[in-house]
C-alpha cells in the first residue's frame, strides 16, 4: 500500500492463476502413482517367477540347491549377529501301496 501525499491511498496487487500449474501437478503425481503401482506389481510377478525356478514343476517343492543357500545365508546371518537358529529337516519317503490304495478308496487293500 502507497500513501500519496494528499491523504490519498493507492493498493496495487497482482494476482497469477496457478489452476494450470496445479492441474499439471496433480496429473504428475497420479502417474508417479501409476507407475510405482506397475513397479510392485512387476516386483510380485519377479519374485513369482523365481520362485518357480526354485521349486520342482511336479511337487512346486524347493529344489535341494535352494534348500543350501537359504542355509548358507541364515548361517552367515547368525553368525554375524551372534545368535542362534534352529533347522528341521524331515525326509518324505514316496507313497507306498498302502497310501495308494487309500487314495483310490479301497481301504481293504491295506
């Protein structure tokens, strides 16, 4: 605000329209959006995939391999943190003729 020296005042302002700027913004934040939302998704289907090639097709069971470096790794782990872990490590023999017969609901073949 300016006072003119005959007791009059004069208000000079000056307005800018930030609607484009605003909209733009809001348009960039929902494709930053969009694409951090592509990211997870293609992380999942990254980790899915090696999955797969860890496990066996028939079973979808852990291969041995992936078995000894989740070992290797919880090792180092524990031994850099200085703490204790326990591993269970049971073996499946394949199903017999009981369990077969079983399957196929004919008790009596058992």
């Amino acid at each position: 605000m300016r006072s003119t020296g005959k007791g009059g005042r004069w208000l000079c302002s000056v307005w800018t329209d930030l609607a484009a700027e605003r909209q733009r913004e809001s348009q960039l934040r929902a494709a930053l959006e969009q694409i951090e939302q592509q990211q997870r998704g293609n992380e999942l289907l990254r980790r899915e995939i090696s999955d797969r090639r860890c496990a066996t097709p028939d079973s979808g069971l852990y291969r041995r391999s992936h078995f000894e470096d989740q070992l290797r790794r919880e090792v180092d782990l524990s031994t850099r943190e200085h703490r204790e872990f326990a591993i269970v490590f049971i073996e499946l023999d394949p199903p017999g003729d009981k369990l077969l017969a079983l399957r196929r609901g004919r008790p009596g073949v058992v």
